[in-house]
C-alpha cells in the first residue's frame, strides 16, 4: 500500500535560514508527488509537484523538492525562510484516480 | 480562472441531523474529489467524481454521500451526524489527465456538531 511519512511534526527556524521539511513514500509504481501548504483557516494550497518529467522541482514562494527515487524521498526546501513561510505543509502521493495519501503535516515555524 | 468555492464555510448542526456541503470545481476540471481534515486523522479521502460517476471512495460509513452534476458541481451529505463528524470538509478538483494529476483545493466548510 502506498503511503507517505513526513519526519517532523514540527520545524522550528530562524529568518533567512535554510527551510527543510523531510517527506518519504512507499510506492509500488513511479508516484506522483505533491507538497502542498495551508494557512490558518485555509485549504491547500498546491506547492509543487513531482511527475517525473525532472527530479528538481521548483514551485511556488521560492520553495523546490527533489525526488530521490533511491532513498524514496521528496524533500522540500527552500534557501532562506520568510516569516510568510509559517504554516502547515503537506506531503502527498496519488494513489489512483482522484485519490491523494498525505502525511502528518509538518508545521513551519519561523523565529524573527 | 476563478479558483475552487464552497459554500458554506461555516455549519453548526446538531448530533442527528443531516447536512449538505457543496463544491464548484475549476473551470473545464470533470474530477471532484472531498476529504476530510481532522486534528486526530489528519487529511482522509472522502470519494471523488468524474463526469457525474463515483469512481473511487474512501473507508467511511455510508452516512457520507455524494453526488456530482452534470456541470461537475459537487455536493456531499452526511446524514445522522455524529459529534466525530466535526471537522474541515474540503474539495479539490483536478484536470486528471496523464501528466496533469494535481488536485486545487477550495477554502473548505468547517463543520461542527453539537
């Protein structure tokens, strides 16, 4: 069964620090991947996604992922955090038609 | 494009009685998709719609519905509700076409039962 854990259910970084938010799948077949963000009160907002066409992916907000098909990872990083950064994001994989799997969550905080 | 809207965002219902949630997709997107968001589970999947026909559904009782119309407006109800039904109600619609998979997601209906 696929699924997707995220390490961390909380990250905590100062202002213009390196943001990196851990996310590993399980898949049986080449995934679909996604980072989404919500903001308080919110839905998803979709980040960037993964569909195999390159394994760096840039997306919105300054933030990119790179997809590791060796170590089953889909990490998102971004090179200096913003206080606009602070909120929850999520890992996603496609399942099949119309279904996502997410993981915990992890949420950002950003120290001035 | 305008972008995925629910409506209503905000529900009070009582344990017992049913309730309505609906969903505009995206402009030209046919697949429709509903989750539930929770604090304790997190974001499950619902069912999802295409072209007026559930394709897929996720492990929830039978109290949860669905439907799609033939515009691709959604609409989901939850009957005899249960004060475990409170929660974020979100769609998403999707293009679903190979290389185009992702999901938009609305605002969501925050819904509580009392």
């Amino acid at each position: 069964a696929q699924s997707v854990t995220q390490l961390g259910s909380h990250v905590s970084v100062s202002e213009g620090a390196l943001v990196l938010l851990r996310c590993n799948y399980s898949s049986s077949v080449p995934p679909y991947l996604f980072w989404y963000v919500q903001y308080p009160n919110q839905g998803l907002q979709l980040l960037l996604k993964y569909t195999s066409a390159a394994t760096l992916v840039k997306g919105i907000n300054g933030f990119e992922a790179e997809f590791k098909k060796s170590e089953t990872s889909f990490h998102l990083t971004k090179p200096s955090a913003h206080m606009s950064d602070a909120a929850e994001y999520f890992c996603a994989v496609r399942v099949y038609t119309g279904k996502l799997i997410f993981g915990q969550g992890t949420t950002l905080q950003v120290k001035p | 494009k305008a972008g995925v809207t629910q409506t209503p965002r905000y529900l009070i219902k009582t344990r017992g009685q049913q309730v309505t949630l609906s969903c505009s997709p995206i402009s030209g997107h046919r697949s429709v998709s509903w989750y539930q968001q929770t604090p304790g589970q997190g974001l499950q999947f619902l069912f999802e719609y295409f072209s007026e026909t559930q394709r897929n559904k996720g492990n929830f009782p039978g109290r949860f519905s669905g439907r799609q119309f033939s515009n691709s407006r959604s609409e989901m109800n939850v009957s005899t509700l249960e004060l475990g039904d409170s929660a974020l109600y979100l769609c998403a619609s999707s293009p679903e076409r190979p290389g185009n998979y992702e999901q938009y997601f609305g605002p969501g209906t925050r819904l509580t039962v009392t």
